[in-house]
C-alpha cells in the first residue's frame, strides 16, 4: 500500500492516480462551488455529503455511508477497484483525511496530497473534468477498524480531533451539547500540522507517545470526518492504525449519557 501522505514530486511521478478534490465546509460553503473556482488540473469532486456520508440521523450527522452508496459515488467519480487515489482539500487535509481513511480501511491505495491545494506549485484549473465511469465494487466496512458507541465510552484510549475549546465545552457551534466523551483525551487534528503540512514522522510519533500501539486508540471528533486526520497521523508515525467511532459527538451528544467538560 502506498504511504498516507504524499507530496506534489510523489503524485508528479504517479500520474495514473486519479486526484479527488474533497473540500467541504461547515460554515455553509460550498465545495463544490470551491472547485469550480479552481482545482488541481485533472482533479475530480468528491462530496462528502453525497458520496462519502449517509444522510445525517440518529448515527451522527456524517454516518458512515452504506457501501453500496460509497461505491456508486467513486464509480461515477472515476475510481474503481485498480485506482491509485490523492486526496486534498484547503484544510491541511481535514476533511479529505474521511476519503483517504475509507479506501485505506478497504485495503485500497489512497493517501493525502500534503499540503493541499495551498501548497500546490503550479496553476490550477476552471476546466470541468468529466472522469470516465469505473467500477468499485461495493464491500462492508471491516468492524475491527470501527468503534460502537459502547466501545468509545468503555475505552480505554480515546481521542478527541475537535479544536481544544470544544473538547472543553467552552464553544460548541453545531452539536447539541458542549463537551466531550468522558475519558477522552483532546488531540486537535491542528497539532498533526505544521502549517498545512503534515509534522515529520518523528515529530508525531512524539505527539502520540504514551496512548500505545494505534491498534487500542479510538479516534472521534464532531462527526467522523477530522477523526480520520488523527487516524492517518498516526499511521504516517509508524504506530499501525487506530479505530473510529464513526458517530462521535454528534451522535454522542444527542443521547442522555454522561458529559464531561474541561481539560
């Protein structure tokens, strides 16, 4: 399998991989209106509204898609079972980090453009792509690589990605209470970066030092997407791959368990 991250000479030397343009925002802007304004020459949108969630509900506001659903969007998107894929977005790799866990999840190729579209040297594109249909086969999600609800309460490694002020419970913007999972530990996905760049291998597995092998962490955040960063994190350390609770806070913090709030 291909490293998580890779950069610009990496894809340069690869040009069979498809590239997925995966900017999302939860402020109400439109990623798709975002790549047609400009994206990397020869990239594809993916929506992780469409194609990498179900629609929001009792599992969180970003639930897992079912794998039918999943499938049918790479396909039309030009990504099939054989792809190569690179994903970026504007957010040091925040929200594509959701595509690149999933392929990977699946045991496909598929890592993160470091940097994004903001380290990008070179010109980007207006030119519509029309990606030629491929064909993904449909495949379950592997329960090992999952945490239930139950799970990310019991522990015993559990990570928060969201911003340290959420964890907290001193700002919560979108979810129905503010807080975290009791027990959690607050990793913001920020800490991963050096600007828009992902921190050294060594750097990160020093960030990690002390939560164990990656195979006992279970990561969440607000919905199950910048969970993915700290997932890819700790796989670019070296530490082997965590779990996610696909639910996370917003499944969590509709239900009447227990919050914690604070450091």
């Amino acid at each position: 399998m291909i490293p998580p991250v890779v950069d610009q000479a990496w894809l340069e030397a690869h040009p069979e991989a498809v590239v997925a343009d995966v900017r999302s925002y939860l402020d109400g802007r439109s990623g798709a209106d975002a790549y047609r304004a400009g994206h990397l020459p020869g990239a594809v949108f993916v929506s992780l509204d469409v194609v990498l969630a179900d629609p929001p509900g009792d599992r969180g506001r970003h639930p897992l898609p079912d794998p039918a659903r999943f499938a049918a969007g790479l396909s039309a998107s030009g990504i099939g079972d054989g792809s190569v894929v690179v994903a970026y977005d504007d957010a040091g790799g925040a929200m594509a980090a959701r595509l690149v866990w999933l392929l990977r999840m699946l045991g496909r190729d598929a890592a993160l453009l470091d940097g994004g579209i903001d380290a990008w040297e070179g010109d980007l594109s207006t030119e519509a792509v029309l990606p030629e249909v491929a064909s993904f086969t449909a495949t379950q999600w592997p329960d090992d690589a999952l945490a239930t609800i139950d799970e990310a309460v019991a522990g015993p490694v559990v990570i928060d990605a969201r911003a340290t002020e959420r964890f907290r419970g001193e700002h919560e913007p979108i979810d129905p209470k503010a807080g975290h999972i009791p027990g959690a530990r607050s990793y913001p996905l920020s800490g991963n970066l050096d600007g828009s760049r992902f921190k050294t291998p060594d750097d990160l597995r020093q960030r990690f030092a002390g939560l164990g092998p990656a195979e006992g962490v279970i990561s969440y955040c607000g919905s199950g997407v910048t969970a993915c960063h700290n997932l890819i994190a700790m796989e670019l350390a070296g530490l082997g791959r965590g779990r996610l609770y696909p639910g996370s806070w917003s499944e969590y913090s509709a239900t009447d368990r227990d919050v914690a709030t604070g450091a």
